[in-house]
C-alpha cells in the first residue's frame, strides 16, 4: 500500500474507489486514511509535502492497549446465550454490556475482544465438564 498515492488522490478530488484502485488497497484504508488526516487536522496540502517514510510512520503508530476492560460477568452471559426460552445472541450481550458501562471510567471491550473472551470463559467450562 502506498500512502503517498493515496494522498495525492485525495489532493487530486478523485473518488475514493479510483484512489483505491490506483493505490491498490482497499475502500476501507482509503477513508481510513481521509479520516485520520481529518480528525488529526492534517491538512491535505500538508500531507502531500511529507515524504512516504513521515506518512508510514504517521500511520503506522501502535494502537494503545487499554489498561483495563470493564469486566463482563460470562456465567451470566452464557446463561442467556444458553436460556430456552430467552435466547439471546452473544451481539445482543454485547450491545446490553455497552450500553450498561458508557459512564464507566475504563475502556469497554470490543466486539471482537469480547467474543474472544466469551470463547475462552466456554473453553474453560468445557475443561471443568471433562473432570
């Protein structure tokens, strides 16, 4: 993926499939790039003047580990997930996990993050149902 490329596109008002194209990646890493340029208040005239090794590096920062989730209770969720007659999907859960912790001083765990964690609370009963 070139960033240079996909800035001078973006400096060019072409459509974000074009720059996709000529820059072969994809829509997504477009916008991504639009929007990073945007909420870090880069102008697209400043961004053209930086080299491809300042965009990379520019991009290419790690994202921040949270220092701690707001902890979910599983047991509970797998309950609901499991219930015959209120069955639940694990987005459903998510979504009450979300929304139940907005005012909470630590970070709320992804979708994804907390799929996993679900995973590993099932794993770890299966392990216990093997004794």
């Amino acid at each position: 993926m070139d960033r240079k490329t996909i800035v001078q596109g973006l400096h060019k008002k072409l459509k974000i499939r074009e720059i996709a194209t000529l820059s072969k990646c994809g829509l997504a890493t477009v916008q991504r790039t639009k929007d990073y340029l945007q909420d870090h208040s880069i102008s697209i005239e400043e961004a053209i003047e930086l080299t491809e090794s300042q965009l990379q590096a520019l991009f290419d920062q790690p994202h921040r580990q949270p220092d701690a989730f707001v902890e979910e209770d599983f047991a509970e969720v797998f309950r609901k997930v499991n219930r015959v007659k209120l069955r639940m999907s694990l987005k459903d859960c998510w979504y009450q996990y979300k929304k139940s912790h907005e005012q909470s001083s630590l970070e709320v765990m992804g979708y994804k993050t907390y799929c996993k964690r679900c995973g590993e609370f099932k794993e770890k009963l299966d392990e216990e149902a093997k004794f």
